[in-house]
C-alpha cells in the first residue's frame, strides 16, 4: 500500500519549493485518461476507493522524514520544511469523483483535487499509478465478462501480476469491472472478495498415482472441488474419477484445444453420470479467446483468466495524466492552461454529463462545473471528501460490480463490440472551448 | 510487500491436503521463463534478492489465520492445520539461485526451491510474481541503457506502474540493469537507490510568469536545478534563464521533435553561454527511440525513461513458470514431469553453465546438477538458502547493476542486437535427454 514516499522527486522538491516561497494559494487537479487502448471502446473506472483511503491515510513517519532530510538532493531545503510541514502533513483537501464501475471516456475527468497547491501536486504520483492501472484492469475485465455471455470469469492472475500488491489491485479492480471473484487470497482478505481455486499439476504430480491425488482432494473439499484433468490425458482422467466414483464439483483443463478438449471431456462426463459436474477453463484465455469458445458452443461453464487481466496485457499502461486546471491567484481561483506541443489541456474546474435517451447513453458533455445542466444529463463527478475526510462511506465492492455491470449495458452497443468499437460521442461544451479559446490566446500573448 | 496470504487460494487448499495426508516428502521446484519476448535477445535475472526475503521473514499472523479458517473453501480442513502449522509455519527450505543481474534464458532455472512439499507448493505465487516483474523490467532497462551508448537512463515511470509496491520494484529492477537511479522516492528509501527529479509543468503555470518561476527553484536547489522548459516555447525559456542569469545544472525537454528541439535548445543554451547546462529528454521513450536519438546524434546528455520501464510495456508479463521437478518417494528423491499438450517440463535438479571462450559467452548448458561440469563452464546457480536462512548477505544493489553491465557485455553481439536479436544457443546436456525421454515414457506407461 502507499506511504508518503510513494511519489516522485520532484513532487517533493516542488512541495518544498511552494513552502519556501509561503504559496498557499489553492489549487485543482483532474485525473483523467488520454486515449482508449485501441482495441477498447469504453473504460470502467476503478481505484477511487484505495485513493481516498491513501489520502485519509497519508502521514510521514519520522524515518521518511530523516531520510528525507538527508537527501543531497535537498540539503538547501529550510529545516522547518521537515520539522513542521512534513512532521504535521495531512491531506485537507476536497476531492470530487465518478463512483467506482461507472464507464469513463478519454479527457474526462474522474477525480478531481482542490487543496493547497502543494498537497495537491505531492499526491499526484501515486494517485495516478492506484487509478489508472485499476481502471485498465476494470475495463479489461468488463469486456471479458460480457464475451463469457452469463458465464462467471474468475481473476488468477497472481503470479503474473506486477508483483503482489498489483495482484491484489488487479484482483480487486477485475472484480469491481464484473468478473466473480479470483485465487489471490490476500484480495479476499483485505476487500473481501470471493475466492476461487482448483488445484495444480504439481498436486497430481505429487502423488503415486492420478487416482490417489483426485481421491485425496475430493475426500478432502467434497463437493467444492475442482479437479485438474490435464496432466497426463483428460479423458482417461474422467474414468479414474469416475472409476473412484468421485463426484466433484468441476474439472479444470489448462491447455490443448479448448474447444475439442472441452466436449471430448463433456461428452465422458455425461457418460459416466457425471452430469452435473462442471467444466473449468484456464490457460492464455483473454476476450477474443473467451468470445470464441462462447461462439463456438464449447461446453465451458466457468473462465479463469491469468494474464490478460492482471497485467491488462493489452494495455499495460494507460495514458493518464493529472493536469493543473486551476490555481489561486490574488485570492480569486483561475483558470490555468499549457500550450506544450500534443500535450494542451482545457483549463478549469469540470464536471461531466451523461446524457441518456431511452435509458441508453448518447453522449457525455465535459462542461465547466458552474454551467447549467444539459437536458437529460446526469452528472457523473461527485463529493466524494471534503477538508480531507470522505463524506460517506465507501460503498461496498459488490455496490460498485453492480454498477458496472448495469451501466456499461446502458451504453450504445456499437461501443461495446470487441472488435473495432464505434466511437462514443464525448462533447466539449460551448462554455468550456469558449474559456480554452480565450485562456490560449492570453498565455500566448505571455509566453510571447 | 508480499504477505503470508499473497498466494493463490489452490496453494492453500494443497498446503491442506498434504498436511492431512501426513505428506512431508521432500521436493523440488525451479523457476523459469518460458520464452524472450518478441524483440528482445536475453533477459536479466532480478528479483532474487526479494524473493529471499520474502522467504526468510513468511510468517501467519493471527488475523490471516482466522482469515482462512473462515473461508467457506477451507471449512472442511481440520483445525490443526489453522492452530498447528500455519501458526508456526517457517521457510525451511534450501534455495539455489543466480545473482541478480545475470544474463538468463528461456528454460533455465534461475531460482530453485527444495523444501518439505507443502512449504515448497506454498510460495509458488509470490516468488513467481516477485522474479518474473522484476526480471523483465531489468531486461528491458538492460536494452535501454545499452541503446544510450553511455548516456545516463534514468527510471521516471512510477506514476504509470501497476501501484505503489510495482513502482519500487520497477525502480529496482531498472537500477539492476543498468539504470543510474529512479524518481521513486520509495525505491530510494527501501534500496537506496540514487534519486534524480527536475519539475513539473505544474511548477510552471501556478507561477504568474515562468521566469518568476525558474528564479525560485534555482534559488532553492543551486546548481542541481534541471528546469523543464517546454511548458510555453522552450527557446523562450532559454531566453529567459540567460536573462535571468540563472545557471541551472541542466533543462528538461518533453514533448515535441526531440531531435529537432534539442538540437535548437543546445544552440540557444550555448549561445547564452550556458554551454555546461545539459539537456534531459523525456516523454515516452524506450529502446528504440533512445537509439533513434542517439543515432541521430541529438545532443540529449541525460534520458528519463518511464512507462517503458516501469510497465515493461512490451513485455507486461513474461511467461514464467515454477514447477515441481523431483519429489521424495519412499525416502528417495524422484525426478518427475509432466505430459500436459505443450507445456511438458525437464525433470530432475538442473544446474545452468555458461561455456565461454576467450572472455564471450558461446553457450549455455542445461544439466543435470550431478553431473560433471562442461569445458570453460561457468555454473549459475549457487546455494542462496539453507534451511530458511541465507547463506550469505545480500550483495549490495551497486554490484547487480555492476554485475549486469559486465555479464551482459559478455554475450555475442548479435545476441544484443536491439532489433532481430539472433538467439543464443542454450543446450540441454545429454543426460538430462536421457532421463526426460525415459521419464517421459514410463509416465505414458503410467498414464496409460
């Protein structure tokens, strides 16, 4: 989980900068994605909740302190920097955020932070690494979970995951985007979610015969258990079970053609009685793969995906950036803008609108905050802390599934396809290209 | 940091089981990647040193074991499990491994576990998603600092890790390969790794102008300031800097034709006579850009790499595996394998050698680790662990990266090729043939 050393350099050497200098001014930031993965049409927000908690939570311990005091990088920096800033930091700041499962587009903001310039620049970092790599992992897993058809799709993908704390996030966020629940137990401890796991290769391996291990885990987890077919042949695995007249829960196979495997096995299930037994797929499955075997009626009941979703392999990495909108200046806040080639923002305090028709959306609006609702708008960003405390409680993870799972169908189907999605219409309102328009000018005229 | 829990529920389930059965025989896993990602030619062994710590300090607290005993999936397995053995559970086990910064290839061993079977299939998750991250991250940084021919790489990409724990161990990993520090303050308090930062856009625009702004930083942090000068035009805030007189140590460029700017940011630098002001560019460079720079000669002194490195973007997850290859049985240790379509493994304990002639590596050698060692070889993996305990201290992260620099300068050149790398010939000796082949038709037999 974060500390308050979870941040770059230069968010340090700023915060001390603006101290030094007794800026105090208030300042807004909006977190938002620049661009879709390209295969992608929509993405599901993710990771607010873990960075509220961060915000709460962020205090620096008298060992960061001291190291930080002894960093050559700032040794001009004034002693009551770390004796009295950083000793008594908190986060007062207010905090705006669409809900957690709410479908999100590229340049709309998601979060947005008013606080004292420098509390809200030190933040930024790990702000962006919570959401944005949980919101890829949403996303991922909202596309997978509708190519399943009603079929659950479970996270396993611990072990591939950028470590064990990205497991957990992934774990986490793979759930909120729709999937049922994962293997990564320290996700179930800490967020509760449901867990899942069958047994692996080495369990069968382990054991003098096939037979032996499948008995021994039956006995065991009775009728939870998921046994794994496919370490030496899948079909002569269903008649050692059947033979020990074992009735599990589901069997797992990890590898072959899924699509063959899968009805071979069936079809030796059903001939043994074991009709109600299950059938589990895992191995490099993603969307496209899942979509296939749905198309192709594989009598798969339930997916396990690895990879694909804990590492967002299509997008490891979402363009995200946490931009400068508004700063305090003489007392009144005002609206701030840079002009860096490919890289221009629209300035301001934002809110967005999503407008519906008939239950389906047809466009959202990114409007300046004070500007009057559109028609049959719903507005997306809300309070979610004011002065550094939330102003309710989180909702609860199953709450925000749900979201997901009822808002993305409210999107236009052409955006959802898995292959090529249409566009999804996200207007800029009058008001806000009217203040960027003007805003480029006057600072042109500055830099100039 | 990785937990007791931050596994997959099937290690536990399994850990059960062969607690229930009485099952303490001995075995043996090893780690290793499955295949190079598309470009790249070799891969960097990190993460080692993590992983036995991870190892040495594994403990149960009693939350997680309440945790579990709750668990409706474990609701079957006797109490003793619980109160006994997780409440006293230890790493006991002998660990082989290669130094961190070591050159490795597709189906070496880089990390090998013999312990008490339950202890061994128990960590499978959390080593796997230790080594493997941190593995590609050092490879990739590996390429990256090669591709600056000399040019310092530095790690900026923790805004875009998969979280706060993926971005240290992305800062880490870079730093073994051959980066010369990280922005990630936390890498820097946790390994003490060099930090380098300048500042950010937002520094800038909350400044009424950009000289006001460049003026206070430079008063704050002398001749270390790097001023970012693309927020507005960055010949302008050339202009600016000379006329303020400031001498910063360098000025960042982000955006824009990097070769084009840098090379009008150079002219107008030494025109000032700012002629020892280096130039730093960022903005979504990896490998082959840097190379492009490079090649083209920009005059760019220092890079600042982030999403490539901290996400190992084009290789978000390498496809790793660590699997059981010998087993006691009947107080003997038993090598085994496994015939599942496409992921058959080696059996047996396995030692890697490097034969090298006249100071460069020719090949490498997979052998079983009893038998004698090759002409010019050089082996691998070297005892890390005995019975949970380190045989020796952890070498300091400068050596890895020193270790890294030299290893890697080692293989053919065709090998380090940045674009179609040729492959490096890795052999499996003639008697690790022999046992998989005969392993592998008694287990038909068996399975059959």
């Amino acid at each position: 989980m974060p500390t308050a050393l979870s941040t770059d350099l230069y968010e340090l050497t700023m915060a001390a900068g603006y101290f030094d200098a007794g800026m105090e001014r208030a300042a807004t930031f909006e977190l938002s994605v620049r661009g879709l993965p390209p295969a992608r049409g929509y993405l599901v927000a993710a990771g607010i909740e873990p960075a509220l908690a961060y915000l709460e939570e962020l205090r620096f311990t008298a060992p960061e302190i001291e190291y930080l005091r002894r960093l050559p990088e700032l040794r001009r920096v004034p002693a009551r920097f770390f004796d009295d800033y950083l000793h008594a930091f908190r986060f007062t700041g207010d905090v705006w955020a669409m809900e957690e499962g709410e479908p999100v587009f590229p340049d709309e903001p998601l979060l947005r932070v008013t606080a004292p310039l420098i509390e809200a620049q030190l933040v930024e970092t790990a702000l962006l690494s919570i959401v944005l790599f949980q919101t890829s992992v949403a996303s991922r897993a909202s596309r997978m979970v509708r190519a399943a058809a009603g079929r659950p799709v479970y996270e396993f993908g611990a072990r591939r995951a950028h470590g064990p704390e990205a497991g957990v996030l992934a774990a986490r966020a793979a759930f909120v985007g729709g999937c049922s629940g994962t293997s990564d137990v320290e996700a179930g401890f800490v967020y509760g979610l449901a867990l899942a796991g069958t047994m692996a290769h080495s369990w069968v391996m382990s054991h003098d015969t096939e037979t032996e291990a499948f008995v021994r885990f039956v006995d065991m987890y009775g009728d939870r258990t998921v046994l794994l077919i496919d370490t030496y042949d899948s079909e002569r695995a269903v008649d050692r079970i059947a033979a020990a007249r074992l009735a599990p829960f589901g069997v797992r196979i990890d590898s072959g053609d899924l699509v063959a495997e899968s009805r071979r096995v069936r079809a030796r299930l059903d001939a043994s009685g074991l009709e109600a037994t299950k059938i589990f797929a895992s191995g490099d499955l993603d969307e496209r793969r899942i979509a296939q075997l749905v198309e192709r009626q594989a009598p798969i009941d339930i997916f396990g995906v690895g990879t694909a979703l804990s590492t967002s392999s299509d997008a490891p990495a979402l363009g995200g950036v946490y931009k400068l909108v508004e700063v305090e200046r003489a007392g009144t806040a005002r609206p701030v803008v840079k002009l860096s080639p490919g890289k221009g923002t629209y300035p301001g305090v934002k809110q967005v609108w999503r407008v519906a028709d008939r239950g389906k959306a047809t466009r959202d609006i990114v409007a300046r905050s004070d500007e009057p609702p559109p028609r049959h708008g719903r507005p997306l960003l809300d309070q979610v802390m004011r002065r550094g405390r939330r102003v309710r409680p989180a909702p609860t993870i199953e709450r925000m599934r749900a979201r997901a799972l009822e808002a993305v169908e409210e999107l236009p189907a052409e955006v959802l396809r898995l292959d090529g999605p249409a566009d999804y219409r996200v207007a800029v309102s009058d008001g806000l290209l009217r203040l960027t328009g003007d805003l480029q000018r006057r600072m042109h005229a500055v830099a100039g």
